[in-house]
C-alpha cells in the first residue's frame, strides 16, 4: 500500500513536470510498482543477509530466481506485500538454512529441469507476451536450470527449484 502510494506520487510529479512526453499516470505507476518492489525485496534481502552473515549466498539465489523467472514466468500471490515478504524470507532464508550436496542437488536439478520442460514458460496475463515467443522463453528456461548441472551449486539448484514449482499450473488446461 505504502510502495502504491509513493508510486504514484512520483508519477503525478513526472507527469506534471513533463505532461506532453510523458506515459499516463497510471501505466508510470504500474511500472513504478514492479520496480520499487523489486528495490525492496532487494534491499530486505541484503539487510537480512548482512545480518545471516550470508551475504553472498543470498545474493546468487536472489539473481538465480530472478532471473530464470524473467523467462520462465510463474504464479503471482495475491498482493505485493505478501510477494514481498514471501520472496525475502525465501532468497535469505533458504540458503542459509538448506546446503545440500552431492546427490541432491542433482536430483532437484533433474526436477526442475522437467518442471521447466513440461510447464515453461507460464508468464503472467498482464505481460501480453506473444505466442511466438514461447519456444524461445521454454528454451532460455531449460538452459537455464541446465547450467546448473555443470556448476553443480545447491544455492542456485534450490532457487531454481522454487522458482519451477511456481511455473507449475495447478488449474485445470482449458478452463
């Protein structure tokens, strides 16, 4: 709500100071939303990282999850704030507590990797992606989740792993 509230103040203000070359009040704030709910996902997951001591660890499995879900796509929760704490609590909590090795990671890669070959990419209604890009989104997915099975790291075999389960459609195809 507070994330909204500035959103659209900053919009009003870029609109009232260049109102002819400017997008509308609304299409600005949307943007503006996604981005400053990304800065504070961001910058909670840093402090709390800082605090973990797992800076690091954190920091690869927020771009990790990020970045597979720029192609992949996936479910969206109900509200922002619930994304927000959600993602948080996930990108620094989960690599601070799970560091599997060997066997496991392998496994969760193999999971994901068909998760991502039956179900990517599931981009959300609002995005308008065309048709036409989807073997290209499916492929930048799996080869993705692939390079995992060469670095072989279980903070990114996690994040990937969370990441594919939210591709995953629950409704029923066709309805």
């Amino acid at each position: 709500m507070i994330i909204n509230h500035l959103a659209n103040k900053i919009s009003v203000s870029i609109k009232q100071a260049n109102p002819e070359e400017t997008s509308s009040i609304e299409i600005m704030q949307y943007s503006l939303n996604i981005i400053l709910n990304t800065l504070l996902i961001l910058l909670g997951s840093v402090l709390i990282g800082l605090l973990l001591d797992n800076l690091a660890n954190t920091m690869i499995f927020f771009a990790s999850i990020s970045i597979l879900r720029i192609f992949s796509g996936g479910f969206h929760l109900k509200t922002a704030s619930a994304c927000n704490v959600v993602t948080i609590l996930l990108c620094t909590l989960t690599p601070y507590f799970l560091n599997f090795r060997g066997e496991v990671v392998l496994v969760i890669n193999t999971i994901s990797f068909i998760i991502m070959l039956l179900f990517a990419p599931n981009p959300d209604k609002n995005a308008q992606i065309p048709l036409r890009f989807f073997p290209h989104l499916k492929l930048a997915s799996i080869v993705l989740v692939s390079f995992n099975f060469i670095i072989n790291s279980s903070v990114i075999g996690l994040a990937f792993f969370i990441q594919s389960l939210t591709v995953i459609s629950w409704k029923r195809r066709g309805k």
